[in-house]
C-alpha cells in the first residue's frame, strides 16, 4: 500500500469496508514477517490498519487494529476518495451486467 490508496477489508463484524490510507506510521520486521502500521481513515473514523508481509512468500495481509484514535472525524479530501472509489465500483458493477 501506499498513501492515498483506498482499499477494502473485513471488519471484526463481518462488514466489508473501504478505507483510505493516510500515513504510514510504522515498520518493523520480526523473523519472516514485516509489518507495515497506516493511519486509516474510514467511516469518520482515524484508526490503525497492520499490514503484513511474510518476507519468505511475499505473501500480503490487511488486518484492523482495534485502536480508533479518533472518532467523529470529517476529512473532506478522503471522503472525496471514498467516493470517487465507490463510484467507479459502481460503475464496474454497471458495466459487468450489461455484458451478459
């Protein structure tokens, strides 16, 4: 991941949600394992995403990190991003029916 990039994961509930990366905010490699801590932002919501990367296999996990630093937050440019996601999604749904 990179900052700025929109990505989905599974919350602790169950629920699919799309979140922006604001900021890495951490590195650390332990034995196989890098892991990568971003400032999140997602349903007005400030909080901390691990990403984890098995050096050996390269291979990538998304996890959510209970610790929300800020609740109530409106971030226009991010929402804008969320949005713009979202819509091209859409829109990718929309074009997927039509070819059938």
């Amino acid at each position: 991941m990179k900052k700025n990039d929109v990505f989905t994961f599974t919350a602790p509930n169950g629920a699919e949600v799309q979140a922006v990366c604001v900021d890495k905010v951490g590195f650390n490699v332990y034995l196989r394992t890098a892991t990568t801590n971003w400032l999140c932002y997602a349903q007005n919501r400030l909080f901390l995403c691990l990403e984890k990367e098995d050096t050996f296999t390269q291979e990538m996990t998304i996890e959510y990190c209970a610790k929300v630093l800020v609740d109530y937050a409106i971030l226009p440019d991010y929402d804008a991003l969320l949005e713009d996601y979202q819509h091209k999604l859409d829109k990718a749904d929309d074009y997927a029916d039509k070819t059938l």
